[in-house]
C-alpha cells in the first residue's frame, strides 16, 4: 500500500486549518481509493503532496562473480553476433 502525503489548502491560518494537517501528514491509502479531499480531524481541505521517492544508490557497477553469484548468465561478445557464456 503506498504512502501518500497531505496538506492543508491554508497552512498559515491556523483557524481554517488543526496542527496535523498544517504541518502535512502521510496516510497509507489503497491505490484505487480517491485521495482525501478533507483533514480527517478538522474537516478542513487539504491537498495531496507529491514527494520524492526512496531509491537505492549503485556506487558501484556489478562485477561478473557478484552477477553470477545473484543467479545472472554472463555474456561476452566475441564476434559479429556471436556471445560466448563466462
């Protein structure tokens, strides 16, 4: 289920908007519901946040015994369209 984030419509106004949903809150939601239109405690508006995705870093590319040892074949080309298995 996928993380997604939420803000008030008006985070400066503390009258319209409680301290949840000023400073945004994530909520864990099924990808085929509708996102929330409304702050679940205040009933106030709010938008959804699009935020930056966790990725892994490669610092460094895979050699052919760490390819190998994850179950990869190892191919290396010998000739016009010939590959030989290492």
């Amino acid at each position: 289920m996928p993380i997604y984030e939420y803000r008030s419509e008006a985070p400066e106004d503390p009258e319209i908007s409680c301290r949840v949903c000023a400073r945004g809150f994530e909520l864990r939601r099924p990808v085929d519901r509708d996102p929330l239109v409304v702050c679940p405690l205040c009933k106030h508006p709010v938008r959804k946040i699009i935020s930056r995705i966790n990725t892994p870093a490669i610092t460094k590319p895979l050699s052919v015994s760490d390819a190998k040892k994850a179950g990869f074949t190892v191919l290396e080309r010998r000739d016009q369209g010939v590959y030989e298995k290492l």
